[in-house]
C-alpha cells in the first residue's frame, strides 16, 4: 500500500450535512457552480426521483469534465430487490428507467463505466466497489449516501471537505477506477488521513483504522448499521483496556442478521449497544473525541475483505462539535437499550455462525475486471 504526504498550505473546510435534504440542498448548489469537473461514484444510483435528480444536476453541469462510476451492483440489485428473484413490474420498469437514466446522461456528453462487472460468475457479487465520492471543482464528498429513493430515506451522512489539494487526490483516485486500475493508496493532506483501499489488499490498508480503535483509551463512539469482526474485537479491545464504547446501530435493520450477531457479542465484550428506532446508514467513528472516521466502510468484514471502499480520518474541532451536536447528541436521545424481546441466543449463534461461513467464502475469491463502459454487455 503507497503512502504519500502532499503539501499542507491551504486549510481544510469541512462541513457535516445530516440527511439527504441537507446533503443535496448543499450539494446541488456545488454542482450547478462547477466549471472544471464534475466526478461522481457510487455503489446504488437509481432511476427514481432521487437519481433522476443527481443524474439531471449532472446532465446539466456546465463543467467540461463530468463523469460517473456506478457499481455494477444498481444493474443487479434495484430498491434493495434483486432483479433476478422478483415478478414485480415496479421493480423492473425502475430498473428500465435507470438505464435510460443512464443513456440520457451519455447523449448529454457526460461518462458513465461501471466498476466491477460481475460477469458469468455470480460469486463476484460480494466483490463490490461500495465507494461513495463526489468531487466539485475543489470541493470533495465523503461519506455514506448512495442516489435512490430508499437510501435518500434512511438517516445518513455525507462530509463537504474544501481543500484543492484534497480534492485533487481524491479525483486522482477517481480516474484510477475510471481507468480500471487497482491499488490502495493513503496520503496526509490539510491535516487529514485519506484511505483509498481496491478491495484487494484491504487487511494492510485497514489496520492502522483498527489499531486506532483498539487504542482508543477514553472513549469510541461508533454509527454504522452492519458492524462486525474484525472492527468489533478492536471495540472491544478498547472496551477491555478502559475505554467506555459505544455503538449505535438500527433495530430495525434492513439486515437483521447484524443484528442479531451484534446483541450476541458485542455487549459480552464490555461494547454498549444503543438500537435506534430509524434505519441509520450512517458510517462514522469518533475516537477519544479527538478523531473522526468518515467515509464508506461500514466497519464490517465485507469491507475488510473485498469491497473498494474510501475512509477519511479528520480532526478538525468544528466538525467533530457538529458531529456531536447533530449526530451523536439526536442518537443518544433516540435510541434506546435492547429489549427483552431483541434478544436471542439461537438467532445470536445462527449470526455468527452464517457470517462466519460468509467470511471464510469471500475471502477466497479473487478480484476480476474491474471497469466496463455503460451499457454492459453480457
């Protein structure tokens, strides 16, 4: 894994937007004022209001670079529905209208690939660019948000970072997935950690992320919706030493199974567990209040083992006040202690048992092609 460290000279400016109001309100405005690029990935963009929306913004753009990277995932799997296992006629015309979608934004002169064609082997399905970027002249997007109406439902983030030396970087790791490229990256710029990870060589790029959990000394306050090993062990390593941890996550969770595995380990290993009455697709970490991790891994063993993923490590203090006043402070007032009724140590075993058996089969795949031009041929 590289390692690169650019000049420092300009100062960050971040800003925090809670929820996808917030976040397009503030990200439309960007894009309607690029005149240099526009570069836009992601793992679920839609044909729906929500896309139509983004992809429109970018249809009109008046910036001479304007590109998108959607996951081969948004041709598979549509409103949280695979294609391939549902009759339902919405399902399918949505799915028709995404690739009209996508076709209107090429005959507007902007690029469409897609990363990581599954191809003739379903298996490859687990192996997602689940990257969400955007970049605006010299504005970077980090953080959570994917463009459907169901994503824009659920409670999210997305970090706003102006810095021209940042958003060079992260356009430079842009056109290394426009151009197929593989390799991880990492670099120190405006005072932030950036991670770029390919999926591959995910277990080396991401330890330094859980060594820092496992470190954290007073305190780890985690939001993701589908933590596991081995981001869970390093909480409780924290847990163990003294620090207080704790982890928000959604009780009603579009994937119980985390769930499930999460009441069965998480709080034997001194982790308290807080269940928000919404679904949170949210992914951040503050760490000894001092240290906050954005960006699109959800802190699980997916991430760690196959999916590209981009992370940030920022410690400027208004972010991290914002992050408290509007993230953490909402959830602690919300959320609630498990019940009774959550709990189950069958469905707690049945948890880690199927994660287990999932982990072991994923990492033995190994990484195909990883670009092709929109439409996809079969």
């Amino acid at each position: 894994m590289g390692e690169g460290s650019l000049p420092d000279d300009e100062p960050l400016q971040a800003e925090l937007l809670v929820g996808s109001a917030a976040f397009w309100a503030r990200c439309s405005r960007d894009i309607a004022k690029a005149r240099q690029r526009v570069l836009v990935q992601a793992m679920t963009f839609e044909g729906d209001a929500a896309g139509l929306a983004v992809a429109g913004a970018i249809a009109d753009s008046r910036a001479a670079d304007r590109r998108v990277l959607v996951d081969d995932y948004t041709r598979h799997v549509v409103n949280d529905t695979f294609l391939a296992l549902t009759r339902d006629p919405a399902i399918h015309a949505e799915a028709a209208e995404t690739a009209a979608m996508f076709a209107r934004l090429l005959a507007a002169g902007a690029g469409v690939r897609v990363t990581n064609p599954i191809g003739a082997n379903p298996l490859r399905y687990a192996l997602r660019n689940h990257k969400k970027l955007l970049v605006i002249d010299d504005v970077a997007w980090l953080g959570g948000i994917n463009f459907s109406d169901h994503n824009f439902a659920w409670h999210d983030t997305m970090v706003r970072v102006e810095h021209p030396g940042i958003a060079d970087w992260l356009a430079d790791e842009f056109e290394q997935d426009w151009q197929g490229h593989g390799g991880s990256r990492t670099a120190q710029i405006g005072g932030a950690t950036l991670l770029s990870m390919d999926g591959a060589d995910n277990p080396a790029g991401f330890a330094p992320l859980i060594a820092a959990f496992a470190g954290a000394r007073h305190s780890l306050e985690v939001v993701s919706a589908y933590p596991t090993f081995p981001f869970v062990e390093a909480m409780g390593e924290a847990a163990r030493a003294g620090a207080e941890v704790t982890l928000y996550t959604p009780r009603p969770n579009n994937k119980p199974i985390i769930r499930d595995y999460l009441l069965g380990m998480a709080e034997s290993a001194g982790i308290r567990i807080r269940l928000t009455p919404m679904m949170t697709h949210a992914k951040a970490a503050l760490i000894d209040g001092a240290a906050l991790v954005v960006g699109s891994s959800n802190f699980d063993f997916v991430s760690y083992r196959a999916n590209a993923e981009y992370v940030a490590v920022l410690r400027d203090a208004g972010l991290i006040q914002a992050f408290r006043d509007h993230v953490l402070i909402p959830l602690q007032a919300g959320s609630s202690a498990p019940a009774p009724e959550d709990r189950s140590a069958f469905r707690s075993w049945r948890a880690r048992l199927g994660l287990g058996l999932a982990d072991r089969a994923i990492a033995r795949l190994r990484h195909g092609p990883r670009i092709a031009e929109w439409p996809v041929r079969p």
